[in-house]
C-alpha cells in the first residue's frame, strides 16, 4: 500500500511543467501593458507582479488560473502600534487621499477591459477574472496599496520604522494584508533547506486533498474543504527534519504527524505563521480555522491509511 501511495505522491509532487514561475511572470508583463497603456494611470507609481502558487511554484494541475497582483504606491494604508508612538498624529497621517483604492481599482478595471476585451474581465470580490482566448491569459487579477506596519522602532534616522506589505479591502471593509515577497523569499529559503522536498510536499497536499473530495466517506470529503494556502502554510510550519525521512510517503507522514500534533485544541492558536512569517496563521482574522485544519490532517492520515 505504501508502494501504491508513493507512487501516486511522486507524481503529485512535480510541477505541470518547468515553467511555471515564468508564466506568472508572462502574465505579468501582460497585465502591465495594460496598466501603462492606460492613460488615467500615467504618472503614477504603480507595480505588477505575479503571486500566490505559480509565482511560488507550488501549484498544481488543478490549480489554472495565475495570480497578478497590481499595487499603487502613491498613498498607503497603515497599521499602528497599540498604545505606543507612531500613531497618526505624529506621523501627519490626518485626512484622507484625493486618489484611493477605490479609484484605482476602477481604473484599473477598465484598463483591463480595454486591453482584453469587456468579455474577457470580471470584476469579482477581490479580483478581477482575466480570461482571454486570443492573448492566452487566465489570471487573477488584484488590487492594492501599500500597507505599512509600523513597528514602535525607530531607524537611525530619527524616522519610523515600518514593514510593507500590502493591503485590499473588501466590499465590507474588512482588511485583506498580504506580504508577497516575504512569502517568496521565505518559500526559496525553506525548500532549500529541505532539499527541495518543502514545496514537492506542498502539491502533495493539495492533491491529496483533491483525491479527498473524491472519496465515498463524507467525513473525508467535508474535511477536504480546505484552501490551497492553507495546506502550503502547513507544510512550511513543519520542522525541517520531516522532509528528510527518505521517500515522499515517509516525509508526508512525518509533517501530517508533527503539524497534527501541533494543531490540537488545548494548543496556543498563537504559535503557526503564514510562509511570511509576519502573521499569525490561526485567529479571528483568518478564513480558517485550527479545528478545520486539525480535522483535515487527520483525515488525510485516514485516506492515505498510515499507521502508526
């Protein structure tokens, strides 16, 4: 049985192609195009890049579409430090900003729409749909700003110190904060320390979740009900021993054990991050919950059939 499983897990472990990181980087360049043709935008700071698993090389075949991300850095959302200096007072942060998300989200829609087509964009929630047949772009594409989190510090010169990331917000207000690069960087540094197993253990994951949704037990398949950055901050939160067990079924077996162990009630829910390392991933302000993510590492021991 464990012959049968490893093999299924090699296979899922390898990229759609060899490729992948440079698609994200394609449809970036693409999206770009669209954003400096744009008259409304000219003059403004604006960045493009790819993100989420193409750009990270974790995803997997049934993951299609690719993720851009398209940033203004003319103005910035912030999060402050509780009930210590910098608070907006001293930074001049009063009032608000002529030219905001919501205007740049629109323009930016439309410059998608003229380059692509008015089939070919829909505006989600939190993204806009990028689907076109003549250009061979699929892609996700969202709006931010900067956000800085200031940290209390102060740099050498005397100004605040701050981490940045970036920041959407949602139709209800809620905030979205996302640090890309440091998900990037802390991604490269893990699967290199792993031998590369870190992100090969990643796809493992989301297709076996995949596999889950497909079994007749509906304690599996509701378990399986987990998103893709979820089971790749999971892997990441395993020590780096677990991928160093020999073959892909021992190494799964050890991450699914260490991170179950770490995911049970009477544990801190304080404890895991996102691969940034700059947020909890377990909290009120996450879609997720550690219940969910304990529940689906166990039943996933359950589908593949481990022992102890």
């Amino acid at each position: 049985m464990s012959q049968y499983w490893n093999d299924r897990f090699s296979r899922w472990s390898r990229p759609p192609s060899d490729s992948e990181e440079a698609k994200a980087d394609r449809a970036a360049r693409m999206v770009n195009d669209a954003i400096s043709g744009h008259a409304p935008l000219e003059g403004k700071r604006i960045s493009v890049y790819g993100t989420g698993s193409y750009k990270n090389n974790t995803n997997t075949r049934n993951e299609s579409d690719i993720d851009i991300a398209v940033v203004l850095h003319d103005c910035f959302f912030s999060k402050y430090p509780n009930g210590k200096p910098p608070q907006p007072e001293d930074l001049g942060h009063a009032g608000g900003v002529k030219y905001g998300l919501k205007a740049f989200r629109e323009d930016v829609g439309k410059a998608l729409r003229a380059k692509f087509g008015a089939d070919g964009v829909t505006a989600g929630s939190k993204a806009f749909d990028v689907h076109s047949n003549t250009a061979r772009l699929d892609a996700d594409v969202a709006v931010f700003l900067e956000h800085h989190r200031y940290t209390g510090k102060q740099n050498v010169d005397g100004t605040w110190h701050y981490l940045e990331g970036v920041e959407m917000r949602g139709k209800d207000n809620s905030r979205i904060i996302n640090w890309h690069g440091d998900h990037y960087a802390n991604g490269v540094d893990k699967n290199s320390r792993t031998g590369r197993r870190y992100k090969r253990v990643a796809r493992v994951l989301k297709c076996l979740r995949d596999d889950m949704k497909q079994s007749t037990d509906e304690a599996i398949r509701k378990a399986a009900d987990v998103p893709s950055f979820l089971l790749e901050c999971l892997a990441f939160n395993a020590s780096d021993g677990c991928f160093q067990q020999g073959d892909l079924y021992d190494d799964l077996k050890a991450v699914i054990t260490e991170v179950w162990n770490g995911t049970k009630p009477e544990t801190d829910d304080l404890v895991y991050l996102e691969v940034s390392g700059l947020k909890w991933l377990f909290g009120s302000e996450q879609p997720w919950t550690k219940a969910g993510a304990h529940s689906f590492l166990l039943k996933a021991w359950q589908h593949v059939g481990f022992s102890k």
